[in-house]
C-alpha cells in the first residue's frame, strides 16, 4: 500500500473553498495559486504569492467562516506558504511573512502575533549562514525593529518605561551592527534594494523617536534612494516629506538641502497645507534671507507656530539661514573675486556690522566655506564653499559661469600661441 501523501490536496482545497468566499480574487489569484501548487511551480507561485500580499487594500479581507484564521492573508501564510515553505527563495518568504504580519494588523492580527511570526521566521533563517541567509536575516531584522518602532509609538500605555527603553536600546544595537553589514551584499541588485530599504525605513523611524533631527534626517535621505512616491502611499510620502523637511531645517549641521528640495518626495506637498515648508526650504537653498524672514514672519506664521519643533529651534533656524546666505553669496561670486567686504556681508544677511566675523567664524567652525578674514580691512577671502546639491537655476548660473571660464582660457591660449610665434 502506498504512503505518499499529496502534500498540495490541503492547499488548493483552500484556494478553491477562497475563490468561492471572494470570487474577485478567484481569477487574478486563488485559480492562479492553485494551478501552481498543482503543478509544483514555486518560481510562479512565490510571484503571485508576492502580488496578493502586497495590494492589501484589495486583498487583506476579513475570513469569519474560517475560525483558526482571521483574515485572507493569515490564511494564506499558513495553508500555503508554510506547507511550501522550503520551497521558497528564502528573501521572498521573509518579504511575504514580513507583509502577513504588517498588514494583519488592520484586520484582526495583534501585535504580539505579527512579532511571533517574524521571529519564527527570523529563527529558521537564522540557520542559514550564506549569503542570501545574510541578506534574508538584515531584511527580517529591520522589519521586527520596524514593528516594535511603530508599537512603541502607537502605544498609548506609558507605563512601562522599562521596557521601552529596553526596546528602543536593542533597536538601536541592531542598527548599528547590521549598518556594515550591507556593504556585503552585491550593490543595486533587487535584494540589496529590498535588504537597503528595510534597514534605512527602521533606522529613520528610531532616529524619529529618539532624535536628534540631523540623525534622521541622514537615514531619510539614504532611504529616499529607494523609495518612490506614488498613488498608493500618498499619506505616507506626505508625512515622510514634512518629516524631512522639518529635520532639514532644524538639524544641526544639516547644510546640503538643496537635495531635498531636487528630490520628488517634495511633490507631493505641493498645493497642500503643508506646502508652505517647500518654499522655506527654497528660500534657505537660495540664501534669499529677505524671502525667509518675510515667509515666517508674515506669510506663515501661524503654520510655523503650529510646529513644535520649528518654534523650539527658532533661533538655530535662523542661524541656519544666515550661514547659507553667507556661503550662497561667496558661490555666487567668481573664484577670482571672492573677498567679501564685511558692510556688503551685513547688508545680505541683514544683520549689523559687528556681528559679521562671528558669522565668519563660525561658517568656518562648521566647515561650511574655509579661507583667510582681514579684521582690519573688514575683509574676508573665501577660497572654499562646501560642495553640495544644486538647483536648476544655480546649474544654469555654473554653466553660464563655466562658459565664460572656457572663453577665457581660450583667449589666453590664443594669446599665447600668438607671442610665441612672434618669438619664434
């Protein structure tokens, strides 16, 4: 008598029993699944498995007629994914456990249960020494951080301060010690990107927490190279962009903006309530002190008084500013004829004459522009601005400027090769 037993009965008896409880989900995918459980086809069923759990908002359903399981996605981790689990690249499970537990949440799933499916998944691939092994563990790591960050800030129970701590302390030693860890793995492939991603989403999310503003701002910045705004995530690219844009004005050495305001996630701020951080940030980009003082004092006021974090660092902002004017003015300036005179300094940055070389000095201290100050001539000579993201228009001026440095060298060159044969 034989012994074998077929492990796909159970599941496509699921993805059958599925299609007649949902019949909009029947043909896009439970026929799909069954037909390639059927047929031993796990390439094609890990990719139809990866297109259901993540479109949640048409596929994450409630299962009431189904007692062991609470909504479809729980359902399909356990009576599909787990029966073939093995037979799973060992990232794309991570990817499809790590969407069963997030998602759950919304339809049934507590939090306790979503962390015990991670860290089961976490345990087996923990085993796994190779490299894929390596980059599934950094993925599932970064998404437990994940999880426990946005319990920790949804959790409206305090009480346990202990803990917490002990939370976000075991948080930020993961973050440290996976950081490295990525620079293993083959760049710009689709797993680096997954494995990146992951890393940068938890790390930002902790800085966010905790602080400091400059902290998060770098992690944002790095996950921003993996993440593209759409239709789907709008809510959270808005939040993500006010987010940034706030950490960019208010992060202490935080000077490179320009590559905030390049970036598309600040698209999706404009022509919202919101969009009124664009143009401070544009405004400081551009060294235009005049535009930044009348935007807080007069346009938006009441916006920025709404904002904790602007108010708290009022005064850091509008240091900020002054230092970005100071190195936007010797920018604009050609390398020839970068000595400033301190009455025009004051003048642009609106500020009196005496408190010119303390604005010096400290441009200098934060590495924001070097070179040599005359205190008796009032002078200072700019021999270096701090490279950093430009916009269209500063491109445009550098161009203009680069041509004029082209014709120049020409000229010269002319006039050389002429005394030269004059010599001759």
């Amino acid at each position: 008598m034989s012994t074998y037993v077929d492990q796909t009965s159970g599941s496509v008896a699921h993805c059958e029993a599925m299609a007649g409880t949902f019949p909009e989900l029947a043909g896009p995918y439970y026929e799909k699944m069954a037909s390639y459980c059927q047929q031993k086809l796990w390439h094609q069923l890990t990719l139809v498995v990866l297109e259901f759990v993540n479109a949640p908002q048409t596929t994450l359903k409630a299962t009431p007629s189904l007692p062991n399981h609470k909504n479809t996605f729980v359902a399909l981790y356990q009576e599909i994914v787990m029966v073939f689990s093995t037979k799973l690249n060992g990232l794309a499970l991570a990817q499809i456990a790590c969407a069963v537990a997030f998602a759950s949440l919304q339809e049934g799933s507590t939090y306790e249960e979503s962390k015990a499916l991670l860290e089961n998944c976490l345990k087996e691939e923990g085993e796994d020494k190779s490299n894929a092994g390596v980059a599934t563990t950094l993925y599932l790591e970064s998404k437990l951080g994940l999880l426990e960050l946005q319990h920790s800030s949804a959790a409206s129970d305090t009480s346990d301060a202990s803990k917490t701590k002990q939370s976000l302390s075991s948080i930020y030693s993961t973050i440290k010690k996976n950081g490295p860890l990525l620079n293993q793995l083959i760049p710009d492939t689709p797993e680096a990107i997954v494995v990146n991603s992951s890393h940068y989403e938890m790390s930002m999310t902790y800085y966010k927490l905790v602080g400091p503003p400059e902290a998060y701002y770098d992690e944002a910045i790095h996950y921003l190279n993996y993440y593209q705004p759409t239709d789907e995530n709008k809510a959270q690219s808005h939040a993500l962009a006010v987010d940034l844009s706030l950490a960019a004005l208010t992060g202490e050495g935080v000077y490179n903006l320009g590559q905030v305001v390049v970036n598309p996630i600040l698209q999706v701020l404009q022509g919202t309530s919101d969009g009124w951080l664009v143009e401070l940030l544009q405004a400081c980009v551009n060294g235009q002190v005049t535009a930044f003082k009348t935007l807080c004092q007069q346009t938006y006021p009441t916006q920025i008084a709404s904002q904790p974090a602007l108010v708290n660092m009022a005064t850091q902002m509008q240091e900020k500013m002054t230092l970005l004017a100071l190195a936007e003015m010797a920018f604009e300036k050609p390398a020839s004829e970068r000595t400033l005179d301190f009455a025009e300094i004051a003048s642009r940055l609106e500020i009196p004459l005496d408190q010119v070389e303390w604005v010096i000095m400290r441009a200098f201290s934060v590495k924001l522009m070097e070179g040599t100050m005359d205190q008796v001539d009032g002078t200072v000579h700019v021999t270096w601005v701090l490279p950093r993201t430009l916009a269209k228009d500063q491109m445009s001026d550098l161009a203009r400027r680069f041509g004029e440095w082209a014709a120049k060298v020409s000229k010269t060159q002319e006039y050389m090769q002429e005394h030269a044969t004059l010599a001759s």
